[in-house]
C-alpha cells in the first residue's frame, strides 16, 4: 500500500510538471490504477485498526490534481471521506483542513455547491486555527468560486481579494495566479469583459512564469470567453485553439468542450 500511494504522489508531480512529464505521469497512473486502487482500498478497512494504514490512507487523497483529472467525483467523495475519517483518528489538524477543501471542491464538481460551501468554512476553521496561511488561501478561493456559482460575484470577489492578498504574501505564485483568474471569472460573471481580460492577462503572465500548463490552458479558455464578449472573434479563437492544445496534451476531458465551442464558433 505504501508503495502504490507513493507511486500515485510521484505520477501526480510528473503531471504538474507540464511537457512530456505530464503524459508520462498520467501513463503511470493508467499502468498501475488497479494497484493504487487496491491499496487504497485496503488502508481504508485497515484505518480504524491500525495508525500506519490510517497514515497511508490519508496520503492516498493527497494527491489531488491527478485525482480530479482520473475519478468521478463521486469516487474521490469516498476516497477523501476514507482519508478525512483517517486524519481525524491520527489527530492530524493540517490533513483535515486539506481533505475537507478538496471534498468541497468534489462536491462542487457534484453540482452541491451548499454542501461544499459547509466544507469549505470548516476547512477554513482548521486552518486559521493552526496558522496554515496557505491553506487558509485555498479555503478562501474555494469560498470564492462556490459563491460564484450561486450567481454572487461580488461576494465571491470578496473571498478572491482575500485569498490573494494571503497567496502574495506568502510568495505562493501558482496560489496567486488562480487567484487571478477566479477575480476575472467573477468579474466577467458581473458583465465587465474588460476588467476580466485585465486580471487574465496577469494569471497568464504567471501560469507561463512557473511552469503550470493546466492553469495556463484554463486562462486561455477563459479569455476566449471574455473576447469574445467584446466581439473579438479572432483572438477568442487563437485563445482557444491554444487552450485546446494544452489540454489535448494533458489528455483532460475538458478539452471537448472547447472543441464544440470552437466548432460553433469556426461555423458561424
């Protein structure tokens, strides 16, 4: 078990490389799934019995993006109430923060935005309480873009400010970028395109700064979206033709919808 949980963080760190590194990561995952599968499985009966199986299966959820991109939501659910219910037994304050953000973000993606919001303000609770800045900053966004979705931007503005006046001043520049991106998004949302591309353009500049090629894909998608709101068709379509490519590369399924967007748009 112990062995298949650090196979599944290291195919997770292959994949936020970007480039090549990314396929070679998401190759590993598909190679051993059925492994990391069992292993998991068996440190979440094992837990409530012994504390180095409740260590390995709180782990197991830790490696998030890889997770997000692989699992049904629904599946993550079980896997990090499995990881949640094993950091509470080992008193582990810092992994609890962690696993119930990332369950808001799954039960987001599950369309239960109240339940994820619930999440989120108890994930924020633990990290304030322990000091953990960072976390205190992805607590924050995820508030953001949870109130987003209940068709609030000004107070999922709120929570962005917040969150990235913690992400700078941590020097957390991935943080920082998102943070970016989400206050564009929320603007766009209140029928400022303008304002949003001015936010965008400054995640952009980050996402390629560090490295992130799926946070740069998402940018890129978004200001298409924005472009194309002040009637600039030709640049939407650059935009999304290169967030396209990017998510091709790192096989995410989101990639279909940019292709039937694209299509639309190429058409008309």
């Amino acid at each position: 078990a112990t062995y298949y949980q650090e196979l599944l963080w290291k195919a997770n760190h292959l994949l936020l490389q970007g480039g090549d590194s990314t396929h070679k990561g998401l190759q590993l995952f598909d190679l051993e799934w059925t492994n990391i599968q069992r292993g998991q499985n068996w440190t979440a009966t094992n837990a409530d019995e012994d504390l180095e199986a409740a260590r390995i299966c709180s782990n197991f959820a830790g490696a998030g993006s890889i997770l997000n991109l692989r699992l049904h939501p629904q599946e993550n659910v079980r896997w990090l109430l499995a990881a949640l219910s094993a950091a509470r037994r080992l008193e582990s304050r810092e992994a609890q923060g962690a696993h119930l953000c990332n369950l808001g973000l799954s039960y987001s993606n599950l369309g239960e935005t109240r339940t994820a919001i619930e999440h989120y303000e108890q994930a924020l609770a633990i990290d304030r309480e322990i000091g953990d800045r960072r976390g205190e900053g992805a607590d924050l966004g995820s508030l953001g873009l949870a109130y987003a979705d209940l068709g609030e931007p000004r107070k999922a503005i709120e929570y962005h400010e917040q969150a990235l006046a913690i992400d700078r001043e941590i020097g957390d520049r991935r943080g920082e970028g998102q943070d970016l991106g989400n206050l564009g998004i929320a603007y766009k949302n209140l029928g400022e395109p303008r304002k949003a591309i001015e936010f965008y353009e400054q995640q952009l500049a980050i996402t390629r700064e560090i490295g992130d090629r799926r946070g740069e894909a998402t940018d890129l998608w978004n200001m298409s979206l924005a472009l194309d709101k002040l009637d600039s068709r030709a640049r939407a379509i650059d935009c999304a033709r290169a967030a396209l490519k990017i998510r091709e590369e790192s096989e995410d399924p989101r990639a279909e919808q940019v292709k039937r967007l694209l299509r639309e748009w190429e058409s008309s």
